[in-house]
C-alpha cells in the first residue's frame, strides 16, 4: 500500500463484517428469547387475574353457603388461551365457621403445562 493512500483492505472489512455478524446473532437471540419469556409472564399475570377475580367472589358468599368440595371452569383469553380454574372448599378444623379455599389455574403455554396456585381461609364474622 503506498503511503498516500487511505482506507481499509479487504481483510480489515472482512473481519470487521464477521464480528458485526457475530454481536447481531447474539443480540438477535437475546430478543427472540425476551419475547417468549414476555408472552409466558402476560399469560402468568393473566392467570394470577382471574385467581385473584374468584376469590374476590367467593368473598361476597357467606362461609356457611361455601360447601366442602371442587368446583372447576374455564376462561379462554383473548389471544386464544384456555385457562382450567379450579377451587376447593374445606372446612378448618378445629375451628368452627372458617373454610380454606385454595384456587388452582392450570394453562397451556405452547405446549408446555403451567399452573398457579394460591389459598386463602375464609372465616365468619359476627356481629
């Protein structure tokens, strides 16, 4: 290369193009990665809803009326998921007039099996 003249050679292009290619790939999986694990957190927060929905129901019937036992349904969201929400009812002993109730949401996320679950003690207040 004679001194007057400037710029790269092929071989600095090269290697300059292969590592551009190389941080692209790994930012390129990065992204598709975060996606996945964006959607599988909105169906999470999506099941937490619909527990947390029931058990702010079942909070408006009396404890007496909660009858021992399970009671399932479903609810299909808006981007197609099927949601299994399950409850069960037991009542505590010793303690009379308070009923455990535990909530399970099951769902599908691309073929993969996920649950939530939570539990709560409902108990009679008098006045």
């Amino acid at each position: 290369m004679k001194a007057g003249n400037s710029g790269f050679t092929l071989i600095e292009t090269l290697i300059a193009l292969a590592i551009f290619g190389i941080v692209s790939m790994a930012i390129t999986s990065l992204m598709v990665m975060n996606t996945r694990m964006i959607s599988e957190n909105a169906q999470s927060s999506e099941a937490i809803g619909y527990a947390q929905e029931l058990l702010e129901n079942l909070r408006e019937v009396p404890v007496e009326s909660l009858s021992p036992g399970s009671m399932s349904s479903t609810r299909t969201s808006s981007r197609g998921t099927v949601f299994t929400i399950t409850w069960t009812g037991t009542p505590t002993t010793p303690a009379l007039g308070r009923t455990s109730v535990a909530v399970r949401v099951v769902w599908n996320h691309k073929g993969s099996p996920r649950s939530y679950a939570t539990q709560s003690i409902f108990t009679k207040i008098s006045s």
